[in-house]
C-alpha cells in the first residue's frame, strides 16, 4: 500500500470542467504534480495556452502550474500510469428519457482501469445514485483486462467523494468546504482521507461510499424541493396581491429553524434540475416513490410558463399583444456572474416567447453570442444602452448579474418583468413600469 500522508503522488483530475478544474487548482497550488486528462482536444488546448475556460475561475494558477511544470493538461491517457490517484469529475447528464446517463462515468473509469499503476487510488467526484462506486466502478476497476482480477482495498483504492464547489460563489473558498468521503473498505477510506488532507482544512470520513452518495444528492434535493416550495408560495402569492419577496424576507428574520429560499423562472444548471432524477430512478429499482422529487420537478418546471404568462398579460394590459411584441431577456446564464448556460430557464422562456411570435433579443456581457438547441440558431447578445431598453416592449429579467444596473434599466425600459427582485432598489420610483414575475 503506498503511504499518501508520507509521499505527494503525484494526481490525475479525469474530466476539467466546472469540478475537476478547481480541484486541480487546490492540488497544484499545494504542490502536487498534477496531470489533467479530457478527452476534448479544444478543452485541452485553451488549458495548455494557461487560458481559464471558466470566468470566475482565474487563470494565474494555471499560468504558474505550467511554468513550474506542476499542471499538464493532456488527452493522452498515459499519464494515468505515474499517478498515485486518480480523481474523476466527468459529467453526469440525463438520457432523453431523464434516466441517469454513466456513459462518461464507465468510459472514465475504463481508462483509469486501463492504465493505473498497482496501489493506485481512485475518487469519484461525480454526483451518481447511491451505489454507483460499489456497482459500476468497483467492477470496473477489478478488472486487469488480462483475466485476473484486483482487490479493492490491498491491489488498488477506491472512493467515493461528491464535489460541494459552488461556481461563481466567491463565500467560500473550495478548501474550507468540507470534504466528505466514502470508502470501499477501512484501507481505501484511509487513503482518500489521507490525500484530501493535504488540500482540504475539513475532510469527514464516512462508513460507506453510498453515505456520500445520498448525502450529496440530499443536499441538491433539499434545494430543489424549497425552491419548488417558494416558487409555488410566488404563485399564490401574486394572486393574493402580496409581495413574496418581502414575506420571504421576514420569515428570514427568525433567527432559527427557518433559510431563505427565492423563486425564480424555473430550476439551472448541471446540478439542481438533474441530481434528484439519479435518484428517482434507483428508488424505483426498490419499489419507492420518490414523491417530493417529483412534485418539486414538476413545479419548477412549470416556473418559465408561468413567467411567460405573466409576461403576456403585462403586455396585454398595454395593449400589446405578445405576437409582434419585442421582448429583451436580461441574463441568459442560469445564475448570475457565471457564463454558464446548462438547463438554463431563459432558453427555456426564449423558446416560449418566441413559439408565441414575440421578438426575443437578450443582452448577457457573459454570454456574447448564443448558439443553443434550445433556441434554435444563433442571438448575439445586444449592448444595454437607453437606446436599446427604450427600442423594445419589454424587458424579461430572467438572471440578475451583479453588473446589472437597475436603475439604467427602469429608467429607460418601457416595461420590466422581474423574475429576481432585480429592480428592488428602484420599485419605489418606478413602481408603474414594474412587474415582479
Ligand atoms: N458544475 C457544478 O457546479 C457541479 C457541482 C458539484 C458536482 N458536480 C458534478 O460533477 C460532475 C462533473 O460536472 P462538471 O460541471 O465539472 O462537468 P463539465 O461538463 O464542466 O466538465 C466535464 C469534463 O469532462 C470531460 N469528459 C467527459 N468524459 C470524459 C472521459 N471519459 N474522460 C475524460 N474526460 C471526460 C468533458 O470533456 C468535460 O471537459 C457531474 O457529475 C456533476 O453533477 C457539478
């Protein structure tokens, strides 16, 4: 067994998007020599440039990993074969029919089993059902590909340890976030333990990787079903004719048993909208129903059509019908000061619109041109001048982006519909042109 406390191995990360890069971050900035693997040649590319394909995460670090050889990006799995850990962040989307797609997973852990030297440790990051390490990748691993088998715990290591990184959030620093980590057995648990303490201030052990499993989808869950919860609250809310935002903030003044939740055009992002489905679907091999997942889907889903309705009857009660209406969607990223546009409710609302015949621009300084499915071909993103808010019929504020200026935006704009509180510091004055959604 090779002793990680003693020696820095040196890391593979598997997979450098929003969570495998960061990590990599901790791990050369703690002096590890760390390899990157992706299989995307553009991905690799900007990385070995020392460019950051995140905007909130700096570049600096990789600039210095570089020069000092510490950080090497590559798509050449080889690398794997000098690493004492293996660390793999590949993504874990839905199919087409919202059940949970391992296909990143398996390949991932295919090319680890491939190429890992004797004693190696392996740590999925990648949030799964519970289970996914005992069942998908021990399997894997345990295979030399030779017809003689490895054993977990003594030949090899393997772990479980969910990513808690928030992108874009700069209140917490990803090494104060503590680090929950599973193991196949007490010697596998040792060793990713181990590792993580020389980069994370707080690692807690767990009896099995499962635990962790469950308790990261917990975690994504409980944020689902209290947006769902408040997002529903906003509906009724509105018909009453009371402001849901002020009720939230003062039920946020009890200082116990209560944490503020806000509504919003619906559910973003690689996390929230998917997580809870992994775990539906692996209740239903034990016979559950997994109602809170369910409804809390379902309303939240139904959030941009509810935005989209309100929309139309802003319009409606100046008399514009929405058909021919010019609509500017402010903010198209899925939460504000990243450029991140996974399940983004603003595609979402961009495809309603315009299915009811509005004409949808959008201006988002993160997201200069947008080139999705979801809204068929190809928007630039249009500059926020008075000239542009006063050319159009209305502004959606879909994502409020820190850099947004509210006051720019009701002064000039002939009609605003809020799905963020956005234009709160200015409601007072332009109350008239002003609706919350
Ligand atoms: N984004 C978040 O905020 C967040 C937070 C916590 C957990 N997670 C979880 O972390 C995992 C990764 O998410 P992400 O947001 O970093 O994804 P991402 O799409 O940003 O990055 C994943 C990277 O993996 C690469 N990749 C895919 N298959 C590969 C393979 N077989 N070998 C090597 N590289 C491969 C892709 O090219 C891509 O660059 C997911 O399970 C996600 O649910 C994400």
């Amino acid at each position: 067994m090779s002793d990680l406390s003693a020696q820095r191995p040196e890391i593979c990360i598997v997979g450098l998007g929003y969570v495998g890069l960061p990590l990599a971050a901790l791990f050369v900035q703690a002096g590890f020599k760390t390899y990157g693997y992706d299989i995307s040649p553009e991905r690799v590319r900007e990385l070995q440039a020392g460019r950051s394909p995140l905007n909130h995460l700096p570049s600096e670090w990789m600039i210095s990993g570089l020069q000092k050889k510490l950080w090497e990006p590559t798509t050449n799995p080889e690398v794997i074969r000098r690493c004492g850990a293996v660390i793999i962040c590949v993504p874990t989307p839905l199919t087409e029919h919202r059940e949970p797609d391992l296909s990143c997973v398996r390949q991932a852990a295919r090319t680890a089993a491939t190429y890992m030297q004797p004693g190696a440790l392996v740590i999925l990051e990648s949030t799964s059902w519970p289970g996914t390490t005992r069942e998908i990748l021990l399997p894997i691993l345990s295979e030399t590909g030779n017809g003689s088998s490895r054993q977990a715990g003594s030949d090899f290591f393997l772990a479980y340890s969910p990513e808690r990184v928030d992108p874009g959030n700069t209140a917490h620093d990803l090494a104060e976030i503590p680090k929950l980590v599973g193991g196949i057995t007490p010697a596998c648990l040792d060793q990713a333990v181990t590792l993580y303490r020389h980069v994370f201030q707080r690692v807690v052990p767990l009896s099995d990787p499962a635990v962790a499993e469950m308790a990261k989808l917990l975690e994504n869950i409980f944020r689902s079903v209290n947006i769902a919860l408040v997002n529903e609250l906003k509906m009724l809310c509105d018909r009453m004719g009371i402001n849901v935002w002020e009720v939230i903030e003062a039920a946020a003044t009890k200082p116990f048993g209560f944490m503020p939740f806000y509504p919003g055009p619906g559910l973003g992002g690689h996390c929230i909208p998917i997580d809870p489905f992994y775990l539906t679907w692996k209740a239903r091999e034990y016979d559950f129903v997994t109602r809170f997942i369910e409804l809390s889907g379902e309303i939240n889903t139904a959030m941009p059509y509810y935005v989209a309705d309100k929309l139309t009857r802003a319009l409606n009660n100046r008399g514009i019908p929405l058909r021919g209406a010019r609509v500017l969607v402010l903010g198209v990223a899925y939460k504000p000061d990243v450029n991140d546009l996974r399940e983004s409710p603003a595609l979402k609302l961009i495809r309603i619109l315009r299915d009811g015949g509005a004409v949808v621009s959008y201006h988002d300084p993160y997201v200069p041109v947008l080139r999705e499915k979801a809204v068929a071909g190809e928007m630039k993103s249009r500059p926020l001048t008075p000239d542009v808010l006063r050319s159009v019929d209305c502004v959606l504020v879909a994502t409020a982006h820190t850099c947004f200026d509210a006051e720019l935006v009701a002064r000039h704009a002939p009609l605003i519909v809020d799905t963020r509180n956005f234009t709160r510091p200015v409601a007072d004055r332009y109350a008239e042109k002003i609706v919350l959604a």
